[in-house]
C-alpha cells in the first residue's frame, strides 16, 4: 500500500505511539520518515487541523497549513486518529491495545 505524506506522518506517529514509553517527540522528524523539512511540517499541520493529532506547536507560518517549525514535545495522536490508522491497516483494534 502507498501511503501519501500525511498518512506517512501519522502511520509513524501511531507506530511511536504504541510503543511502551512513547517518545514522539524524539522518535519522529522529517529524516525518519524521509520527506521534505517543509512537506513534513505541513503534513503536521493538516493532521492537527483535521483532528488526528494534537499537542503540536506549529511556527512562523503565514499560512497555517505551511508552518516553517515544527515542535512535537506535547504531539498526541487522538482516537481519531488511532481508529484512522487501524481501519486504513486494517488492524484488529483488540491487538494494539497496551
């Protein structure tokens, strides 16, 4: 399955997430998922606007959807998200409950 950057981002978020002692703040950057410094800010951005993320601080953007920064220190991915990625990868939610 080919997975746009959006679905990249959180599919990595979601994957950090599940993690006993989640760090997403030093486990996801541009590098990890290999894309672009800014098409990896915007896709941030779009997932807090629609709800799969938050906690995200986004910086000196003109645009909200095209921030320059980028700061995941309180980033969360929320059960929207989780049922997002689980329904897109069809994972039986009972398997990734901690």
């Amino acid at each position: 399955m080919d997975l746009d950057e959006k679905n990249q981002v959180l599919v990595a978020i979601y994957t950090e997430y599940q993690k006993p002692l989640p760090k997403i703040d030093k486990s996801i950057n541009h590098d990890i998922v290999n894309l672009e410094k800014l098409i990896f800010n915007a896709a941030i951005a779009k997932l807090e606007n629609e709800g799969y993320i938050k906690g995200s601080i986004l910086l000196g953007a003109l645009n909200p959807l095209n921030p320059k920064v980028v700061r995941l220190t309180k980033t969360v991915i929320t059960s929207k998200g989780i049922k997002y990625v689980e329904d897109m990868l069809e994972i039986d939610e009972k398997l990734s409950k901690n």
